[in-house]
C-alpha cells in the first residue's frame, strides 16, 4: 500500500515555488503578490487563511489579509474585491468561504476579476476549465491531480467515483478525471446526497475522491481491493484531550479501507497540505501572465 503524502509533496511543491521566487528576485521582476479577504471570525477560516499568509511568507511571496468584520455589508464586501481588481501590485486573491449569510456568495465571486481569480470559482475559469482552456483549476481539485501525477497512479481507462458534488471539490473533480490527459482519461461517475445504492457504485471503482465531510463514511466494505483512495474530508471532531480541543478526521475509515487498497491519502497530511500549496502554485502563475 502507498501512502500518498500530502505533506513531502507539499513541501516538494514549495520549494519548487521558492526557487522560481529566487530567480525572479535575482532578475529584479516583482514577485508574486497574494491577498484573501476574511469575512467574520470562524475559527476554521482563519486558521485556513493564517495557514495562505504563512506559506506566502515561507516562499518569498507579498502577502496581504484583509479582515472584514462579521457585519460587513455586500456592498462594503465588493468596493473592497474592486480595489484590489484595480490593485496593479496585487496578482491575485481570494475571498475566504463561506461568507456571513447577509452576503450573496456568487455574487462576490463574480465580482473577482477572472485573471486575479487563484481560486478559480470564477463562471469565467469554470467555463475555460471545463473547455481545457488555460485557466485557474481551484487549488483542492489541482492539488489531488498534482499528487496523482507525482505519484503516478494511472487513471486512464480507470472507473473514477467522485463523492460529493460541491462547486469547489466534487464537481470540477468529475470534469477534470474525464478530461484528455493525464492524469484524466477516466471514466467518471458523480455521486451525492440523492445517489441511490452508493456501494454497488463505490465497489466498482478503481479510485474514488471522497468530498462529502462525513467522518468514517467510506468503510472497507464499500471499497473494491486494490483501489486508490483519495479523501478530501477535513472535519474537526471536538475532544477535550486533544491540544487544540478538536482532532482532525477524514470520510475514509482509514484504519480499515488502507488494508485493502493500492494507495490512499492520510488526513490529516494527505488532501490538505496540497491545496495550500497549490494556491501559492496558482499565484505564481497569476504573476507570469500579468507579466508578458
Ligand atoms: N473555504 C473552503 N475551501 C476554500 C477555498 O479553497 N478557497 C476559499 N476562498 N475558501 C474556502
């Protein structure tokens, strides 16, 4: 069984990005410039977003955070989405989700120029992904194609079951395993909420991407041996003996699942690390386009 880790190739990732960040210094270009906009004070968010702004700082990128009170009016949310639109230095950014409930959410990602769009949730990059124009593939989707491809799992021809049809994980995934390519080529089955008989689907799959945040929703039985198992889940479980007073977990029942499968990624250190790092990926390339 191979353990598809998150975190070396993260970190492999990173450095790549750091020294693509040197050589721009060593030619005296502009690097790569970040900003997110945090709506409220959800704990889960800003630790994601403190976690963005560490990893702009670790690479050699400018970073920015923009902090937005909870009560934060739509309006006030877009004239600041339209000055760092008109902001030359910025190359890109992103608005923290999910936003407090007096604030439509499409409506702001729309408001986000597609080109400073590192997220990808633009309709725009939806679009040009799903065309295979060149665009911005949200940072969870591309991160689990980069580990597949690092750890060269074939998915050509391959029965690809996605769980989840979120707009940021599930459905690019399944436009994504389907396209030419690699990794792609795969043929996909979407399944969510309204699927009937899951296992008889999940047990045919040679991989599946759990996106669904149900700890422990993929059990062994649900799984055909030799699958590749790749969990996107990040819920945290409260639990007063834990450091932080929560522990993190997956959909995958991973102490059972892993003992029959070809690969699968851990949580925590699997799907998670990947994004961020894809993010910081996504604003390199925010910079080389706004260069030529
Ligand atoms: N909330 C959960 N995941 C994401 C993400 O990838 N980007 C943003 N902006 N918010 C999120």
């Amino acid at each position: 069984m191979i353990l598809l880790d998150g975190k070396k190739t993260s970190n492999d990732i990173k450095n790549e990005i750091t020294a693509a960040v040197q050589e721009m210094k060593d030619k005296g270009e502009k690097v790569p410039h970040l900003a997110a906009i945090i709506v409220g004070n959800d704990g889960a968010s800003l630790t994601y977003v403190g976690s963005k702004v560490r990893a702009c700082e670790r690479v050699g990128f400018e970073s920015t955070l923009i902090k937005m009170p909870n009560t934060t009016s739509e309006t006030e949310l877009l004239k600041e989405i339209k000055k760092l639109n008109q902001n030359p230095e910025i190359d890109g950014f992103i608005v923290q989700l999910p936003l407090p409930k007096q604030i439509d959410t499409q409506k702001v990602l729309m408001a986000v120029d597609p080109d400073k769009d590192v997220d990808g949730f633009h309709p725009t990059n939806f679009g040009r992904m799903a065309l295979d124009m060149s665009t911005f593939i949200p940072a969870t989707p591309f991160g689990i194609l980069e580990l597949l491809e690092r750890y060269n799992i074939e998915t050509k021809g391959k029965h690809t079951v996605v769980i989840g049809r979120s707009h940021i994980v599930g459905r690019p995934m399944s436009i994504l395993m389907g396209r030419k390519g690699f990794p792609g080529n795969s043929t996909v089955t979407l399944t969510h909420s309204q699927t009937k008989n899951i296992t008889q689907i999940t047990s045919q799959a040679d991989i599946i991407i759990s996106a669904l945040g149900v700890p422990g929703f993929l059990k062994a039985e649900m799984v055909k041996d030799d699958a590749v198992i790749i969990d996107v889940g990040i819920t945290r479980v409260p639990d007063e003996s834990a450091a932080k007073g929560y522990y993190i977990t997956g959909d995958v029942d991973f102490e059972n699942v892993s003992k029959k499968v070809s690969a699968i990624t851990p949580v925590p250190g699997g799907v998670g690390p990947m994004t961020i790092a894809m993010l910081l990926k996504n604003t390199l390339l925010a910079r080389e386009r706004h260069r030529v």
